[in-house]
C-alpha cells in the first residue's frame, strides 16, 4: 500500500516524480482550476492550444495530458487529468479520477496529488473533506497489485503526498486523510485474502489470520471447532465442513467501545473454497470459488477498521468458515441438519451451503441482542442476471435499516440496489420432512435465500447483502482491480459510522 502525506507546499515546489493536476471539461473545452493555472502559467503553457492541438483533452474523465516541467516545477513531470464538469461532480468521480492518473503514471514511484482542488462547486453536497477522502480512497486502491506470489512482482507506486491550501488545511485534513487510510487499508486487506489461492486459505488459516487481526485491533476473538461446534448446535456448519479435511471453525469477534450508542452484529460467509459438494459444479461454475469467503473477509476489513477509527458502535462479528467438498463425510441430498437455533433443514442441494452455515451465524448473532444484523454473502448466482456484475443486491426486514444500509453505500460510492422479499414465494422453502428445504427449482433464488436467512434473525431487524457479482471483477475498471475487490468493506464503515 502506497504511504500517504498532507503538504502545504505549493504545486511548483511539491518534490515527487509527478504532479497531478486537475482540468474540468467545460462547454467550450477544457478548464484549469486555480491551483492548475497557476503552474500552466509558469510553464508558459496555453491549456486551450495544448488541447485543441492534440484534439481529444477536454476535461472528460479519462482524458489524460502529459507535459514536461522544463525545469521550472521540483517535479520532473506534470499529468494533467480530466475531472469531469463542475455541475454535478461527486466523490465517486474523483475517486475515479484518482485512479485514471495512479494508471497514467506508469513507473512513477511518487506521486503529488491535487485532483480534490478541482475547484467548481465540488462534489455535489458533499464537503471539501468528502473531496479530500475520495482522492485518497481512489489512489491507494488503484495502486494495489496482489502480487505476492510472483518471483518479479515489479515498481508499484511506493508514496502519494495530497497538496492542501496552506498549514491551516493540511491540519483539518489530517484525520479526513486518517480514516480515508484506514478504509483502503481494509479494502485491501478483504482483497488479499480472497485473492490467495484455497490451497493457502483455509477454515483453518483463515480463522487464524482473523485472530491475528483481532489481537492487532485490540478485539475480543474466539474460534470453536470440533467438539464445540458440536456443544454449541451448530448443526449447519458442521455440516456443510464435514467433507472437508481441513475442518469447519466459526470465529466470533467484539468490538466494544465505551458508551456505544449501538450495537451491530455482522455476520460473513466464509466458504474458503465451493466444488459443490456432492452436488458437484461443473468445471466452468468452480473456476474462482476461492472467492466464496469474501463476505468474511470483507466484514473482518470492515470491524478491525471500525477499532482502529474508534467507531462509537459497538460489534460483534461472526464468521462461520468452512470448505465445501465432497469427501467421504459430506452432506448428502436429503440430510436434515439441524441449526442452532433448533430449526431443521432437509438439504435439497448442497451447492446452497452459503445459506447454510449463514444460518448458524445469523442464529448466533441474534442471541448477542443487537440492534441491527447485517449479513454479507456471495450467495446466488441469479441476483447477478438481475443486477450485473457490478451491484450488491439487498434484501431487509425494516425499511429503516435497509434505507440506511444503502445511503451508506451511497456514500462509499459503491453500487446497490434494494430486492423486494417476495412474502409469496415463503412456501417454496417448506419441507415434507423438515421445518424447511434450503434450495428449490424455481425461479427466483436469490429472493428465496434471502426468506431462507430471515428464519434465523429472530426478528431483529436484518438486511442481507448479496455481493456475488462485485465481490470479484473480470477486469480492472477505475481503482477496482482484476480479481477480488474488497467490496462492501467501506459501505460497512460508513454505516458503522452512522449516517451523515
């Protein structure tokens, strides 16, 4: 992860291998802000000209421009990035921004960065902090290369310094700067772990790492396995883990701030790696089911950030981890299990096992009495022909909480779209043998799984996040890399945080 500065210095003496500025598209062409204009104007150059020259700068986003600095700036270079018109611009665009220049920058090492000076009326409703944060936020994610298992791994942008207007700014930037930090941080941190291949990344490891990060957070941490995941009925995820030889392991983690004015449960499907089980996929649908546990992985980003910034709501995290294989003890089609909330399941498929072991998680963390829970799951592949690749889909119990969940998506500039909980389709899930069946033939999975969770909430109000097209990407687009993107990890703070 790139370092990341506040500098008071003005743009001609920030020392860094490139300087970033922007340029705004207006209706006659490209635009220079103040803090733009004033370096143009010691390079001698006309913005107007070097744009109507080259034929394509106007200021779009995207658009890119780079010119020498004739020896007149402490950068050798300057790369000049289109920031989109004023009217309109939001936080995302400038997250966007920032990562069209960290991809122009080719092999500089260090950047010094004023994108969020673009000037105008900024991000629409939004602070000059918002500005500040989504610059940062877009540069550090942008820059992130999993690249740990390559013998020549190659440069990778090593420092980013934000340029502020004068000393009083950079002090009132500093904490903006602090938890834009954090947040990446913890993005990247969901993306390492679902990026490592399966064969690294087990109930096991990962638990292990989980109590890693909880002892460096400062959280309260426990993992049952074996005998008691057995004493604690967590019929479900023994279940799904038992033809695994590495076997299943549910964490629970705390975060318990003094005076907390809320208390949040998260619950994260941990499924290191998904054949299907018995009901095996087919080779294409098993390609990338490493990434089956980034619900997990993005909720243990999401609470360690929340220790780190101090958050004034309380936590309490649980993640059922398991391996879905179909070994000698695996569930069978027509097994009952039993939940941990007493209610029995007859296994219709065991490639729905996500529902499964969320269903021992969301039992758990309703008896921790919290005011909301929140699930976060790669759970069905027909929320994807709905939505896309880019979109979570969500699904609540209370209109209140599920408007809340997705401004604050809003916020952290990430897709999502609310699902109705089709009351009708409820009977599809009753069993002959069980009190229900955990998957059906018919149309609709996605809300069905989500009626399927709502059994295990014990009316606390709930809402299900349904991240199985963006939690991973086939190709990079702005500061989402190819592979896992760590998705949800800052909608999760920002309703940490509560609303703005």
């Amino acid at each position: 992860m790139p370092r990341l500065a506040l500098s008071p210095a003005p743009p001609e003496r920030a020392d860094a291998d490139l300087l970033v500025l922007p340029v705004a598209a207006g209706p006659d062409g490209p635009l220079a802000p103040p803090v733009t204009r004033a370096v143009l104007e010691l390079l001698g150059a006309d913005l107007g000209a070097l744009a109507g020259g080259l034929g394509r700068f106007t200021g779009a986003l995207d658009d890119l421009l780079a010119l020498p600095g004739y020896g007149a700036l402490a950068a050798p270079m300057v790369l000049l990035v289109g920031v989109g018109p004023d009217a309109g611009r939001t936080a995302e665009t400038l997250r966007r921004a920032a990562a069209v220049a960290v991809a122009g920058a080719g092999r500089a090492a260090t950047l010094a960065v004023a994108l969020h000076r673009a000037g105008g009326p900024g991000p629409a409703g939004e602070s000059a902090g918002a500005a500040l944060a989504a610059v940062a936020e877009g540069t550090v994610l942008a820059a992130y290369r999993f690249s740990r298992h390559k013998s020549a791994p190659g440069p990778g942008l090593e420092a980013a310094t934000l340029l502020v207007d004068g000393d009083g700014s950079a002090a009132a930037a500093a904490a903006v700067l602090r938890r834009a930090e954090v947040a990446a941080r913890a993005t990247l941190l969901a993306r390492d772990l679902v990026n490592e291949p399966a064969s690294r990344i087990n109930p096991a490891t990962l638990a292990a790492e989980a109590v890693r990060q909880a002892k460096g957070a400062g959280l309260e941490h426990q993992v049952l396995t074996g005998a008691a995941l057995r004493r604690g009925r967590f019929g479900a995820v023994r279940a799904v883990g038992g033809g695994s030889a590495t076997g299943p392991r549910l964490v629970r983690l705390g975060y318990r701030p003094e005076g907390a004015g809320r208390h949040v449960a998260l619950v994260g499907k941990g499924v290191t790696f998904d054949t299907g089980g018995i009901d095996l996929k087919r080779g294409a649908s098993m390609d990338g089911m490493k990434d089956d546990m980034a619900g997990a992985a993005a909720i243990l980003g999401a609470v360690t950030a929340a220790a780190e910034l101090a958050l004034p709501t309380a936590v309490t995290a649980v993640l059922p981890l398991v391996e879905n294989m179909p070994g000698a003890a695996a569930m069978r089609p027509g097994d009952v299990v039993t939940a941990r909330n007493g209610v029995t399941v007859e296994v219709t498929n065991t490639d729905a096992e996500g529902r499964l072991i969320l269903a021992d998680g969301l039992a758990l963390a309703a008896e921790a009495g919290p005011d909301a829970i929140l699930d976060l799951a790669t759970l069905t592949g027909s929320v994807v022909y709905g939505l896309g690749l880019g979109c979570t889909g969500v699904f609540g119990n209370t209109p209140a909480l599920t408007a809340e969940v997705l401004a604050a998506a809003a916020r952290a500039g990430e897709l999502a779209c609310e699902l109705p909980l089709i009351e009708d389709y409820r009977r599809f899930l009753d069993s002959e043998v069980a009190d229900l069946v955990n998957a059906t033939n018919e149309p609709g999975d996605s809300v069905q799984a989500a009626l399927f969770l709502r059994e295990f909430v014990a009316g606390v109000p709930w809402v299900h996040l349904d991240i199985a097209g963006p939690a991973t990407a086939k190709e990079a687009r702005y500061y989402q890399p190819k592979g896992a993107t760590g998705c949800m990890v800052r909608t999760l703070l920002a309703f940490l945080e509560g609303p703005a």
